[in-house]
C-alpha cells in the first residue's frame, strides 16, 4: 500500500524567480495572514532537511506586473496603494513571506560566498543580477543564465556535503571531471573514457 511508504525528506529546494504566491508557505496566525498556506507543510520539520532558497528581482515584470493582474480578483480596487509586500505578490518579487525563520541576503555580481544552514530559509535579492530585460513582457523574468545563481545552486545542493567538494573541484581543475556513482557496496569513480569498475 502506498500510505504504508515512509516519506523520505527532500535535501533542499531552491525557487528561481518562483511564480507562485509569496504566502505560499504562511503558517497560521503569522501577522494579517488568516489562512495557511497552499504549501505550508513544506517547512515542516522533516520535508526539507537543507537550506530552503528563493530568489527575487524588482526587474521581473512578469511578476511584478502581469502576475499580480492575474491574482488579484476582477472588483479589487487596483488603486489602493499596499505597502510591501501587498496581499497579492510574487515569490519571485517579495520572496517567502510569513515565515518566522525566513532571512533576507542580498546578492552581488561577481564571486560571493555563500554559508548556508540545514533548515533555514533565505531570501535572495538578485535585482543586481536578474535585471536584463530579455522582452518586452516579462523583463527580466528569464535573465536566469548567470553563474552567481549557479553558485547558489550548488552551495544549497552542497550544504552538509562539504567532503564533496574538494573531490569535485580537484577534478575540474585537473581537466578530467569525474562523477561519484553510489553503489550498494562501494563507490565507483567513472572518467570521460573509462567504464569504472565492478565489483
């Protein structure tokens, strides 16, 4: 039966320019916020054992402008003034909202980095990276090809794995990448050429 299936916890999530609602994942009685979220089980203890990322950029006009249009309902007044983050607003644009552990770290062009902890959530202001207007409708909404969001990418992948990383680094810079397969009874280490090794 599937019910009788343990649930095995996700390592970390990491929202790029997240197109969903910023309440997402709101516990409830946090402030204005009445209902819980549509994900809220999310940050539960156990779901997600790492760093929980979202990115966010005033450029993204997807969000910042066409999703709000789409959420909010058609008799809502659109000229009263919100102040942020507004009712109806983009993770993409505000981040995670509502959440009692949620940090706030602004992102820099160039090499920065990035110490995250298991369990946390982080807020990621991109508007200096995420900001070059790919078209006329969305901005900056697909400016996602850069290698600062990479990094923390993989820092969030690498949190608690930092054994890893030494292993990894050394193969690039040899010129010979290598990719670790988990076996059941020991690790296989492939090259470009070879097959690896069976037991």
């Amino acid at each position: 039966m599937l019910s009788a299936i343990p649930e095995r916890p996700v390592h970390s999530l990491y929202l790029g320019q997240g197109a969903l609602s910023h309440r997402s994942y709101v516990e409830i009685g946090r402030g204005l916020h009445e209902l819980e979220g549509r994900f809220h089980r999310i940050v539960r203890p156990n779901k997600v054992t790492g760093p929980i990322l979202t990115t966010r950029s005033q450029h993204d006009k997807a969000l910042s402008y066409w999703y709000v249009i789409a959420t909010r309902p058609e008799r809502e007044d659109f000229s009263i003034i919100e102040l942020p983050p507004p009712r109806y607003g983009a993770v993409g644009v505000y981040g995670l909202q509502g959440l009692r552990k949620a940090k706030d770290i602004s992102m820099i062009p160039g090499n920065q980095k990035y110490e995250f902890m298991p369990g946390e959530i982080y807020n990621l202001d991109a508007s200096e990276i995420v900001c070059n207007n790919v078209d006329f409708w969305s901005a900056a909404h697909s400016d996602i090809l850069h290698k600062e969001l990479a990094e923390v990418f993989w820092a969030a992948v690498m949190t608690g794995r930092k054994e890893f990383i030494g292993t990894v680094a050394g193969s690039v810079r040899q010129g010979e990448p290598k990719t670790a397969v988990r076996s059941s009874s020991s690790d296989v280490t492939k090259g470009p050429t070879d097959k690896g090794s069976r037991d």
